[in-house]
DNA sequence: CGATTCCCCTGATAGC
DNA sequence: TGCTATCAGGGGAATC
C-alpha cells in the first residue's frame, strides 16, 4: 500500500528512468483506470509525447507531458492500494505482459499490469495493480492542478515550510481522534495506515486521543514523530508489508524494522506488552494498551 | 459539521 | 479437494 514513502521511492526511480522519454506506445488492458478519456483518446494524446517530469503531491504521482508544440499536460495517478509503477523491458505474451528483466513477485508473467506505456528507447512503463483500485487523470496543466484531489491536500509533512506552528494550528482546529486525522489526507498528505500507527507508536499516543486535547509538548512529540518516521521510511525505500515494490522491483525495508503495524499479539519493542489491533473507523490500527493510554 | 457505510476489486485465509 | 464467507484497504460519495 504506498504511502509517501513508497510513492517517494517509485517517483524518485521514475524520475531517473523515464524523464527525457518519448511515449511511443499506449497499452490499457483496464480501461476504467482513466477517470478522464476513453481508451481510444486516451492512448491519442498520450503517443508521441514526451516526459518532462515527475513529482509527488501526497500519494499522487504527477507527470509532466509535452509535445513540440502542444499544450502542456499532466498526467494524475493515484495507485491506491496494490498499484506501483515498473520500469523495464516487457513483451506482450497473449494478453499478459512478461518481464525481460527479473520478473515481479516471483512470476515471470505479471498478470496485473493495467497500462504500459512503451518508450522510446525500448523500455516500457507499466502499472501494475492487483486490486484495481488506481486511478489516472489525464488533462491540462492548470485542470490537473486545480482538482479537488490536489486542491484540498493538507501540507507535505516532510517539506520545510511544514513548521511546528504549521502543525499546531491545524491540529489545534481538528476535531477527529489522532489515527484519523493523520489518515486524513486533508488534514496532512501522504500518511496511510502503516505510518499512522508507526508515528502514534513513537509518540505514545492512543490512537483514540482526540488530537486537538494533546498539550503542546505532545503535540511536539507527534510532530517530531512524523518526520523522524516518514524520513526513516524514505531512506528506507518504503516498506513492502505485502505487494510494494519499487520501479525496478526491488522491495522497500521499513518493514523489517517497523514497530507495530500488522504485529498483534508480538509484544511491543518498548515496554513488552502484546500489542493490540483495534478498528478505528474503516481501518485496522495496532498499538500498545500499555504505553499508549488516553490522557484527559 | 463529523462520523459511518458503501463501493470499487482480487488474493489470501479460515471454516466447513 | 474445493467451495464459500470474510477480510484487507485508499479515499470519494452518499447517508446519517
């Protein structure tokens, strides 16, 4: 499931890999993963242009486009749950794409490549995506820009400008529990389940607490948190709890090191006790009953 | 306004 | 063995 972390990692890859490339050729063997085109204009616009950039907006990926004299484009996809982006050589065998250079998961054949883009220089871009879930936009510069998606992101937590009296003062006005709010992407971008429970794990904090009741020492605490942990799991190149992997197919090794995600019943790395699962609203949070209490 | 539920999907796993 | 039920989960939309 990438979070900024792992969407960090992939753009990083992407960005060594595919900018300076021309897009020669436009596969979609999914064709609701455009929200914008249909298959057929899609795949139109898309041929002959080039790739001038990548960036990460949240857990977007952001691609910029240009043709000789065309308007500018962007290229907006969210891979959700299991979708990551893959650099490589590949050949279409019946309707599956084959890896010519090291497989993914084990196979050969990845039979969940949903888009791939082939370029000039006999490479291809695929998106894998088990579940379906990922999303493209495709649109001008400025429309891409200006959608709700991007419009109404909360700050890059890893960026300078992101300050602790930045922090203060949105979650001095959020209502919501901790675990929600950092699963907010309103509130901040690019922090999904595994990081949530990472961060409130180091912070002690329940992911119960309301946020707007932490004193500003706490608070200063989850604030530190949240960068300590996403920078760790940056440098870390993600982490691949189950299907992430990197744009070459490498997988990221947060996990090996993490503190509780998906470690129920394991006891915690700090104080011993069993480590507790517990949904919070639709998501699965894990944290320990012992040094993370509700404080009035 | 916030909180909850549904939906989109498929693979893994548990239960029979 | 093989079937079915359940769950995982990002996030937007609809609903309470």
């Amino acid at each position: 499931m990438p979070e900024l972390p792992e969407v960090e990692t992939i753009v990083r890859g992407l960005r060594k890999k595919i900018v300076g490339r021309k897009i020669v050729g436009v596969w979609l063997g999914w064709p609701k993963l455009v929200k914008s085109h249909n298959p057929a204009e899609f795949a139109r616009i898309l041929k002959g242009k080039k790739i001038t950039g990548v960036e990460r907006r949240g857990k977007n990926i952001l691609m910029d486009l240009s043709a000789p004299k065309g308007v500018e484009l962007k290229l907006l996809t969210h891979q959700k749950m299991t979708g990551h982006f893959m650099v490589g050589k590949w050949r279409l065998a019946g309707d599956k794409w084959e890896s010519l250079n090291g497989g993914h998961l084990g196979h050969k054949k990845n039979s969940y490549i949903r888009l791939m883009l082939t370029l000039d220089d006999g490479r291809g871009l695929g998106l894998s995506d088990v579940r379906k879930f990922a999303k493209i936009i495709l649109g001008e510069r400025k429309e891409i820009e200006n959608l709700p998606e991007l419009k109404k992101l909360g700050p890059e937590p890893l960026e300078r400008g992101f300050t602790f009296s930045e922090f203060e003062k949105i979650a001095k006005n959020k209502k919501s529990a901790a675990k929600r709010a950092l699963l907010d992407q309103n509130f901040i971008a690019g922090i999904g389940n595994i990081y949530s429970d990472e961060i409130l794990w180091l912070s002690r904090i329940h992911p119960l607490q309301p946020i707007s009741s932490l004193s500003k020492e706490r608070l200063q605490k989850l604030f530190k948190a949240i960068k300590w942990v996403l920078q760790k799991a940056v440098r870390l190149r993600g982490s691949s709890v189950s299907d992430y992997r990197d744009s070459s197919g490498k997988p990221g090794s947060y996990a090996k090191t993490r503190f509780v995600y998906r470690k129920a019943g394991e006891p915690c790395p700090r104080c011993g006790a069993k480590i507790i699962s517990m949904k919070v609203g639709a998501r699965t949070g894990h944290f320990c009953g012992k040094c993370q209490k509700i404080s009035a």
